[in-house]
C-alpha cells in the first residue's frame, strides 16, 4: 500500500562518494525537477531546478563546491538560497556559495533568522515568490529553532505535484528537537501546517534519519503495519547507501507518531488523550529512546 502513495521518476547518477550515499538522485515531475545532494554525514542539500527556464534554488547549501558542481552539471541558473534555519550544517555555507557562484551579486539568501549568514531576503510565514514558473510558499514551524521556515513548492501543473522542503522541523518518520520552542508550538507545524497540504505532497527532510526513525515509531506501535514494511524497505535502501528520501504527507500521516497523536493506539502508548501533550510525550520519549 505504501508504495502506491509515492509517484516519481528517480534516476540515479553515480558520483557520489562516502558513507552517507553513493547515489544523487534527481527526482523529476512534470516541470520540477528536484536533486537530492548528500552533504556532511548526514544531511541533504537540494537542488530545485525549473525546467521552464532554467533557473534554480538551493535549500540549505552547507556544502558550496558540492552545489556549484551540481548546478554545473544541470546546466541551469542559481537564483536563490532557501534556508530553513540557522543552525551551521544548514546556513554553514551561505556566505561561502554567495562568494564563489557565478552572477553571486544577484543571489538571494532567503530566511526567517537573523541568525543565518549572508541573509539577504527575510521571509516570513505566508509569504509567496517563484522561481521560474515555481511558487514557493513560506510556512514558518518554529520550535527546533525559533525562526524555522519550511518552503512548500507548487510547479505550474498544481498542488498534487508540489514538494515540502521541512529542514529539522519534519523528517521521515519522526521531527526535530525543541530546542528553541514547545509542544504546541510541533503541533502546530506538523499537524495545523505540514498537515494541512495535499497528501500527495513530496517531503524532503534535511537528515538521513529514517531507519532510526521507524525503529522508534515502531516501538509506539508494535502492530503498525505500515512502519513495519517501511523500515524494512527503509534498512535495504540503506544498507546499499541509497537515500530513503522524499516520503510524502500521506505516508507520514500513517508512519510518524508526531503526525499521528490523534491516533488511538499512540494515545494508548502515551496514556493521555491530549494531542499537545502527546507531542511532548513521544519527543521526551524519543529524546531518550535506545533501540
């Protein structure tokens, strides 16, 4: 069932190196193309490409020479820097790309966070621009940090093509620590906000977490199914070095405890029935969780 709520063309160019991924994948639609970048030792940086004309969006470049050899590759026009938030492995590399792309005069640094390095376009939660024909709609989720924004992108053929680029605020399988926000404030962004967008939409979290993820979430409820075969398919994708991103909204609506506190049986394993707070359960719980 699970596999029937993801559609995409994957293909697969082997050029990377490390432990993180031997694999880019560029994700392809109908006028969006999307390429996942692995950076760091664990941490995704993406390419959003219109293929229109040609212009292009990093999310979170901590890693500039990396991106500029893949917008070399694509044959397309960096425009824009989309950063989720401040902290270094997601802005680390904004001044450095600015210094060293092609027509850097003309880069926009887009966030929420005074925080980040080389901001040069504020954004703020409903706020809309494009790249290309591309709309990006901001959604600011603060509570991993207090300024967090997630950019959910609508390609001309609609919002059943459209991507959420979530940072640390929703990963497969699980969410971001609060280390600058609250309970409510998660519930808020995954369920209100996140939530709230079509289920078809393709999420692309900023960390390889997933295994880890589904092991928790496996651990909140035993006799979900649906997490079952998605770690197991989750464990292969990784042990071959192949990245387990996008998911989507629908998928994590059934995989994710944090996108499920409604859910009898997570009510059950947190002994309450109030959402807000099973939100602060399950991250306390996952805070302390060995497998």
């Amino acid at each position: 069932m699970l596999q029937r709520l993801i559609y995409f063309t994957v293909k697969s160019i082997r050029n990377l190196t490390g432990t993180h991924s031997t694999h880019s994948l560029t994700v392809s639609g109908k006028t969006m193309d999307v390429k996942i970048l692995s950076a760091l030792s664990d941490n995704y940086m993406y390419l959003i490409i219109d293929k229109d004309s040609k212009k292009a969006a990093i999310v979170d470049p901590v890693e500039p020479d990396k991106v500029l050899q893949s917008v070399s590759e694509a044959g397309v026009e960096l425009t824009t820097v989309l950063t989720t938030h401040h902290h270094w492995d997601h802005s680390g590399g904004n001044a450095e790309l600015v210094s060293k792309a092609p027509g850097s005069k003309s880069l926009t640094v887009c966030g929420f966070d005074d925080r980040i390095g080389a901001l040069t376009k504020k954004v703020n939660h409903g706020d809309t621009f494009s790249i290309g024909k591309l709309k990006i709609n901001c959604l600011y989720t603060p509570c991993h940090t207090s300024g967090h924004i997630c950019y959910h992108v609508v390609p001309p053929s609609g919002e059943s093509d459209g991507a959420v680029f979530t940072g640390d605020t929703l990963f497969q399988a699980g969410c971001g620590k609060f280390f600058e926000g609250t309970p409510d404030q998660m519930y808020d962004a995954l369920i209100n906000k996140l939530g709230s967008l079509p289920d078809s939409t393709k999420v692309y979290c900023g960390h390889e977490y997933t295994v880890s993820n589904l092991v928790f979430a496996q651990s909140t409820e035993p006799s979900n199914k649906d997490i079952q075969d998605r770690l197991n398919w989750a464990k292969v994708r990784r042990s071959l070095s192949e990245t387990t991103i996008p998911s989507t909204i629908a998928m994590e609506k059934l995989i994710n405890p944090f996108m499920r506190v409604k859910e009898p049986s997570i009510q059950k394993y947190a002994g309450s029935t109030n959402p807000v707070e099973i939100m602060g359960i399950l991250r306390n719980a996952k805070n302390n969780f060995k497998a």
